[in-house]
C-alpha cells in the first residue's frame, strides 16, 4: 500500500509540507508503474484517492475536494486520479501553497518585531525560559522511551516538541502553540490515568512558566495562579 501506517505516522505536522510528501509519494510510486500495467494496479489507485480526500478533511481543505467518477472505465479513473496528485492540477494544492507563505511571512514579521521591540511581544524571565527548555527535554526522553504510547501519537508529540523548540526564544509574538501543544498532549495523556503523571508533571511546568510569562505579559497581578492549574492542584488533594 502507498500511504501506508509508517508513512502517515511520520507525516510532518505542518499541512503545506505534508501535502508536498503525499505528493512526492504518490509520483514517485506512480512513475514506476507502466502505462500498459497501470490497471493492475486500480485498487492500489484507488485507496490512494481515498487517502487523498481523508487527508484533505483532516486538514480542514477549504476548497473543494476532488470528485472520481467511478463510472468511468478503470484507465480513465487512473488518469483522474493522476490529475489530482500530479502538477498538472495544481489548483488543488494552490490554498495550501498561498496559506504557507502567508503565514511564513507574518510569523517572521512577528518575530523581527518582537526581537526589535515593535509592537506587542511575550517576554519569558530567564528562570521560566529555562525551565520550559528543561521540561522540553525531559519530555522528548521520556515520550521516546515510553511503551504506553502508541506510535502514530508518539510521532506526533515529538514533532510538536521538536517544532516548539526551535520557535522557543526569549521574546516571542505569541504564546499559541505552547497552548496547542498542551491540548494535544493532554488528550493523549488522559488515556493512562495515574502512568502519564511523569509526563503530566513536566507538561504542567511548561504551563506555569507560559503562564507566568502571559500573566506578567497582560500586567496581571504579580503571582496571579493560572485558575485551571490550581483547580486541578485543589483536586489532587
């Protein structure tokens, strides 16, 4: 199979380089097969389509999906769903292509001017800064060791990991994939119950710092608790 489980466990999270792999993918597979074999391989064709449009749908596709007539002879189906992987169609990939330079170029605006002091910026104290890094370390070794987390989600919260990591800097423009990250591990940690302690300990120190850092940010009052984080801590109690 194409899109097989190693290859969509080791898809990146960002959806503009994921829609690049899925396409490199399929043409590579695809070149290989000759024109007078091709039909042999309908099914094969086939469940690539369907991974295309699940695909699409997980990443929230804005535009609209591909429709395959299956009642068409089999070789025109091919070359349908050819068109919709290959370069030929490039109006399918075009949102995503747009939407990455987009968003490329507000983040990198974002940051020159947090770095030059130009507009709004989150500023993390030195303790806090190195105790998110600290916290990202222990958690990348503990999520790689573990045996209690499944292999597609294991991937993913590395790559977030690896991700908020290389975007950690002293000031920053926002706070939101330190958020989303937080979300996504939680979910996945509240399958193990009393086994995800040690990765929930070091997710809730990256909580506090950001905390502290958005807090001190919004000109809160000096050692506001997060409500959320000491709701839960009265609860452990």
């Amino acid at each position: 199979m194409i899109f097989d489980d190693e290859f969509i466990e080791k898809l990146p999270v960002d959806s503009w380089d994921a829609i690049k792999e899925v396409k490199s993918c399929f043409n590579d597979w695809d070149n290989e097969i000759r024109d007078d074999q091709e039909v042999g391989y309908y099914e094969e064709y086939l469940k690539a389509f369907a991974f295309l449009n699940s695909f699409l749908q997980k990443i929230n596709f804005k535009g609209e999906a591909p429709q395959l007539s299956l009642a068409k002879n089999k070789s025109y189906q091919i070359n349908d769903i050819r068109s919709f992987f290959n370069d030929k169609n490039r109006e399918l990939f075009k949102e995503f292509e747009v939407a990455a330079n987009e968003t490329l170029f507000k983040d990198t605006q974002a940051k020159y001017s947090a770095k030059l002091g130009a507009g709004f910026a989150y500023e993390f104290s030195d303790g806090d800064l190195k105790k998110v890094q600290t916290s990202i370390n222990e958690l990348r070794y503990l999520i790689s060791d573990s045996e209690i987390i499944e292999g597609n989600h294991k991937q993913r919260l590395l790559k977030r990991l690896e991700r908020l990591q290389s975007e950690l800097h002293k000031k920053m423009s926002d706070l939101d994939r330190f958020w989303g990250f937080v979300g996504d591990a939680g979910v996945v940690m509240g399958k193990f119950g009393k086994d995800a302690k040690p990765f929930t300990d070091r997710i809730k120190e990256i909580m506090e710092a950001v905390w502290n850092t958005q807090a001190r940010s919004e000109e809160l009052e000096s050692g506001s608790p997060n409500p959320f984080l000491k709701q839960n801590n009265d609860s452990d109690e």
